[in-house]
C-alpha cells in the first residue's frame, strides 16, 4: 500500500529540524522541512479522496502551505479557492450556477444539511489537499471521511 496517503507507523507531518538550507541560505525548519522529508507524492486510497488535511486556521502559514503542496504535486484547497471558483462560476456560468460552491459550504457551516462523505468529495472535487478556512471547521468530518490521510498542523 505504499501508492496510498499516510502509514501506520505515522500520519501526522510534525515539525522536525533539518540540516537541508533553503535558496535564501538559510536553513528548513517547522512545517517546511516535515513536508521536504515527506515530498512522496500520494494518492487517496479509493475510498478517500484527500491526501493531506491542514489543521491550522488562516494566519498561521497557510497560504504558504498551499503553495508548497502544490508544488509538490497536489492540488490544494485554500480559502481563496471559495472566492476564486465562486467568480469563475459566476464569469462562466448562469445565476443559478453562480454561487454553488459558496452555498455548499454556507449549508455545511450552519448545519442546514447534515453532510456525508460524499457531500465532501463533490465539494473537494479536483482537490487532494486542503488547508485554511472553511475546511479546518469541519476537521473532525474529514478526518474521518479520509482517515489515512497525513495532517499538518500550522500554528
């Protein structure tokens, strides 16, 4: 099973110390060098359908996070991906169509509709990671829907 995200032996990216030195001549540390030492690209088991499930709210590095990820292969979900598809929606598509994404997780958030692992995966559709708001409210929803996946904690 080594195609599939996380192990046994451990599924959370801790910060670690790292010898490697970065562009800027300075070295790696904290969640940088966990995700260096963990750049193993992996896909969700069939079941799952995220990779690695950020557990810090915005301000922490996140948008940072991002950008790493997807440097690393995977196709990460951030707060700016709400507004960013709601305005290509809304650029592409009709008024009834428009504000989808952002009505899907208003729903999730009030707890209008009770969302099951599917719910999540049409919404995470196209994406095999995430980090920031809204998805760290929902954590616990994750986690359990995508039980093999690696989690990084940003502080």
């Amino acid at each position: 099973r080594g195609s599939e995200c996380g192990s046994r032996t451990g599924r959370t990216l801790a910060a670690a110390p790292c010898a490697r030195v970065g562009t800027h001549g300075r070295p790696f540390g904290g969640a940088a060098a966990a995700l260096m030492m963990a750049a193993r690209r992996d896909r969700p088991r069939a079941d799952e359908f995220l990779c690695v499930l950020g557990a810090g709210f915005g301000r922490t590095g996140t948008n940072s996070l991002q950008l790493a990820l997807n440097r690393l292969g995977y196709n990460c979900y951030h707060m700016n991906q709400v507004y960013r598809r709601s305005s290509v929606a809304q650029a592409t598509k009709g008024d009834a169509e428009r504000e989808w994404h952002v009505c899907k997780w208003r729903d999730a958030l009030t707890g209008r509709v009770r969302y099951t692992p599917e719910h999540w995966r049409q919404l995470f559709a196209g994406y095999d990671a995430t980090v920031d708001w809204p998805s760290t409210a929902v954590f616990d929803e994750l986690f359990a829907a995508n039980p093999s996946a690696r989690v990084v904690l940003t502080v």
